[in-house]
C-alpha cells in the first residue's frame, strides 16, 4: 500500500487581510510647500532697464531716422548723437558698413525683454500676498506657474549675462575697432561703466533664481531639510 506524506494540518492561512499597512515615504510636499519671492534688487531693475533696452533698441531698429539728423532723432534720441562718437557701432560707420551685429544684438534684446515681461506678468498674476514691507510680507508666486517664472527669470538672466560679455569680446578680438578712439576718461565714464553694468547685475538674478530652483529640486527630491534660498 503507498502511504501518503502527512502534513501539519496547522498551516496559517494566508493574511488577505487589507487592513495591513505598508510603510511608506512620508509626503515630501507635507509641510514643505516651494514658493519663489523675487528679491527687491531684481524687481528694481527690471524696472528700471526694461525701459532703456526697448528705448536702446528701437534706436537701432529704425536707423538712420534716429540717427542725428534724422527724423525721429530729436528729443527722444538726442543722447545717441554722443554715444555715437564714442561707440562707433551706435554711429555711422557701423551702418554704413553694413555691420548687422548691431542690429542682430538688438533682435536679442526685444526677445529677452518680452520674456522678462512675461516673468513679471505670471508674477502679478499668479503671485500671492502683498508687497508691504511694515508687515513684513512679500509677494510671492507658487506651484506650475511659480516654476514656469522662475525658469523664465534664470533663463534671461544668463542670456542678458552672456549677451554683454560676448559684446565685450567681439570688442576685443576686433581689436577695439569701434571704441579704440577713445580717450580713458571717455572708455571708462561712457562706454565701460555704461555696458558693465549689465554684468553684476543679471550674474546676480543667475544666482538669485538658480537658488530658488536649486531649493525646489531638492524639496522634490526628498531633501525636507533644505532651506529656502
């Protein structure tokens, strides 16, 4: 006869049982909420440069009637009869010989100040709170449309960054063909200082805004104890 191999009859049944809770990553959003608050320096300039980047390159763009003794000129463009004597790609001799960079940096400046325009649009739109100082309150701008704002500020600010050091390096390795008539006083009060600005300022959005997305990053990544910039 074949016997059969018994079995412990005390087997415990599987649990189905629903109720068992599986350990899970707390929420990385739980207490941690990513906003972007523009800090007073880059609100102020672009206010303040918007203007002078839309004057600079409507001066380009409608050449040679802003140019002096041109139709446009007075009063609106009156200050480019100087600068012109002291940057030769502002004046006559880069348009009569055709020079397209002029033109060509100014296309990148109607571009560039759009997409600032358009960060500070989704900012007093989307953005939340009141800009009052006794308080102690910012406005500031979250979510989708806080990411979207702060990638459009870091962005532009490199392009403004590297935009003005490419005009300095096509200064020089043309060998200083257009400025090279100048006096030191002249460089330095009303061409270096003028242009330079456009360094420090836009190198600090850079960091400003790479901080704020940096800070994101890491709350997305699960980094709770990262701090906002």
């Amino acid at each position: 006869m074949v016997s059969t191999r018994q079995h412990p009859s005390n087997f415990s049944p599987p649990d189905l049982s629903t109720s068992k809770t599986v350990a899970t990553r707390p929420s990385r959003a739980r207490g941690h909420r990513w906003i972007h608050t523009p800090t007073t320096l880059t609100l102020v300039w672009l206010f303040l440069s918007l203007p002078l980047v839309f004057w600079d390159s409507a001066y380009v763009a409608l050449r040679p009637h802003t140019m002096p003794g041109g139709k446009w000129h007075s009063p609106i463009f009156t200050p480019y009869a100087l600068y012109g004597t002291v940057d030769y790609m502002y004046g006559w001799p880069a348009y009569e010989s055709n020079n397209g960079f002029t033109l060509a940096q100014a296309s990148m400046n109607i571009f560039e100040s759009v997409g600032y325009l358009g960060y500070l649009y989704l900012f007093w739109k989307h953005g939340n709170g009141q800009w009052t100082y006794e308080q102690g309150q910012k406005r500031s701008i979250g979510g989708r449309w806080g990411g979207l704002a702060c990638l459009f500020g870091f962005s532009l600010s490199i392009l403004t960054f590297s935009k003005t050091v490419l005009y300095g390096l096509n200064e020089h390795y043309s060998g200083y063909h257009y400025i090279g008539h100048n006096d030191a006083f002249r460089l330095i009060f009303l061409w270096i200082i003028p242009n330079g600005v456009w360094l420090p300022l836009p190198a600090y959005m850079m960091y400003a805004f790479g901080k704020d997305i940096l800070h994101g990053l890491s709350l997305a990544g699960g980094d709770d104890d990262h701090k906002q910039a």
